[in-house]
C-alpha cells in the first residue's frame, strides 16, 4: 500500500496529514477554513484517495498560510507515497464540467515542477470568508512540493464555487490516472531511466 504520515509545524501552522494513495476516497478533513475543507474532500472522493488531514493556523489572519502550508504538506506526501514511481500511468487529465462552469485539468507526474493556471474568475467576490484567489496559491505550493507539472484551464463559468469546485473535482480524478498502475508498465514510465 503506497500510504504515508506527513506533519509539518511553523509558527503559523500544524498540520498533519495521512494519505492513501490506494484508498475507496474516505476522508476526514479539518482545516478550520469549511469551503477549503468542501474542496479538498471533493478532490479525496472523485480521486479515490483515502485522507486524514487535520490543520491548525493563524486564521484570525488570514487563510493564506494554512492555504498554502496545507498545499506543501499534500505534494510531498504524495511525493513519498508514489516511492520510486515504477509501473505508475504518471499522466493524468480530465475535463470536468460542474453546471455551467467547465475545468481541464492535466497533469504529469515528471519530477519537473511546473504549474500553468489559466483561471479568471468572473467577479472579485469572496465564498463566504475565502478568498479564491487562495487556490492558486495552494496549487503552486502543492506543485512545487510534489514535482508535478499541472496544467489547469477553465475556459468558462459564472458561479465562482461551480468553477473551483470543478477544479478540484478534476484534481482528484487526474492524479487517481497518474498514480494509478499500468500492470503493462515495465518500470519507470521515461525513456531517461529516471523521473
């Protein structure tokens, strides 16, 4: 089983996360921010990891720091739970709509971190306290942890929760691809001999 237990402490959070990389999508999230928390199971069910993620942070703040910080602990448990990568797919995409709003999401899983995120939102507007522009936020710190290369476009959408929502929907479902194993992959998924 490809799972493992990452926590990082700062002065301006705590958190610890549990993954399993080959998990049924059950998931127990509490990072004190509940449309965050909305997303981050959604990524967990439609990408059938198992997750167990509790943060702490300054929130009285700002969500910035337990945005990002949750974002760095996810790309390097997923890092460490991938281990040496051999007979994984490594490519994932999905285009997902969610009503009106429509997201493609592709990733590869390279060993080159790389995020392109084409996501405008239709009005500055907050859902509730957060503030979306907090996601791009998470996606460069879970990029640049996990060295994947994430490409995510939404071509179109009104309602800013159907758009993020869409986002991670499609997170979820591109990285279960990726991780998944190709019972025909002999090794590592390269021609270079390493990822």
């Amino acid at each position: 089983m490809r799972k493992v237990t990452i926590k990082r402490k700062t002065k301006e959070t705590d958190i610890s996360l549990d993954l399993n990389l080959d998990g049924n999508g059950h998931y127990s999230v509490k990072t004190s921010i509940p449309f965050f928390d909305h997303m981050l199971s959604l990524m967990c069910k439609h990408g059938l990891f198992d997750i167990k993620l509790k943060a702490k942070g300054d929130i009285e703040i700002d969500d910035h720091h337990t945005v990002e910080d949750i974002g760095i602990v996810f790309g390097k448990a997923l890092k460490q739970a991938l281990g040496d990568m051999k007979g994984i797919s490594r490519y994932g995409h999905v285009s997902v709509p969610m009503d009106e709003a429509l997201a493609s999401v592709s990733l590869d899983i390279s060993g080159r971190p790389y995020l392109v995120y084409k996501v405008e939102f239709p009005k500055k507007a907050r859902i509730k306290n957060f503030d979306p522009d907090l996601i791009e936020d998470f996606l460069q710190a879970f990029v640049s942890n996990s060295s994947v290369t994430l490409h995510v476009n939404v071509p179109y959408g009104r309602n800013i929760h159907h758009i993020i929502e869409a986002v991670f929907k499609g997170l979820g479902r591109a990285l279960k691809e990726a991780v998944s194993i190709d019972k025909k992959m002999r090794g590592l998924p390269t021609t270079k001999g390493m990822l």
